[in-house]
C-alpha cells in the first residue's frame, strides 16, 4: 500500500482506504472530478458480504486488486467524500471488474432516473385530477 501524496494521484478503477468511524474501509474511486479543480470525489462502498441487489458486483480478480478477501463493489452505494478522506492505495481493479463496475454503475443511475420520472409523472397526473 502506498501513500497518497496529492490528489492528482487519485486514479479511476483504485482502490483506497477511508476511515468510517474507527475503521478503514476500502473503497473504489468511480470519479476524479472529471478533472476540474474540485476537491471531492465519488467513490463505491465495498464489502465482503455477498450480493445483495442487482447493482452489486462480484470482483472475479480480488486479489490482484490488492483484496485480502473475496469483495463485492456496492455500485449502488455511492458517495461523495473529501478527496482528503483517501488514504492509503490498496491497488487497482482488474479492466474486466473495472468494466462491470462502471457498468453496473450506470445503469444503477439509469434505472433510478427512469424510477424518478414514474413518480414525477404519477405526482403530476394525480393533482391534475
């Protein structure tokens, strides 16, 4: 594991450490900040619990990610940090894992799109009535 020096050492498809409470949790950077001079970025909670919807991925390649355990990305569990909050490099996805991830990922924000314009329109015709 290396250190983080500044953040345009950040790379898309990494896997890093946070601290969550008392607790370093890894993480995969799912955005860089689209390279503006933001200082947050997006990254996908993983996990050693099985899957548990539609949106998570299996990593076929964990330990060559640097993984201590067999790890699923939660792409439907996303958040936005510092990019402060990184910590130390764990290592990279696998291009296979990375593709299914950013997939997984997209259509995650397709489907809940397409969710939120259901109740938008259901809203709209409800109060025209």
């Amino acid at each position: 594991m290396s250190m983080i020096t500044k953040m345009t050492d950040l790379e898309i498809g990494t896997i890093y450490l946070t601290t969550e409470g008392a607790k370093q949790r890894p993480v995969l950077l799912i955005s860089d900040g689209l390279g503006l001079e933001l200082h947050d970025t997006t990254v996908a909670r993983i996990t050693t619990h099985a899957p548990r919807n539609e949106f998570d991925v299996v990593l076929k390649d964990w330990k060559q990610a640097g993984l201590h355990q067999p790890s699923v990305v939660c792409c439907a569990k996303t958040s936005i940090i510092k990019m402060s909050d990184i910590g130390l490099k764990v290592g990279d996805l696998s291009n296979a894992d990375f593709i299914e991830v950013m997939d997984k990922t997209a259509a995650y924000i397709v489907k809940s799109k397409e969710r939120g314009l259901e109740k938008r329109a259901a809203k709209q015709n409800s109060s025209v009535i």
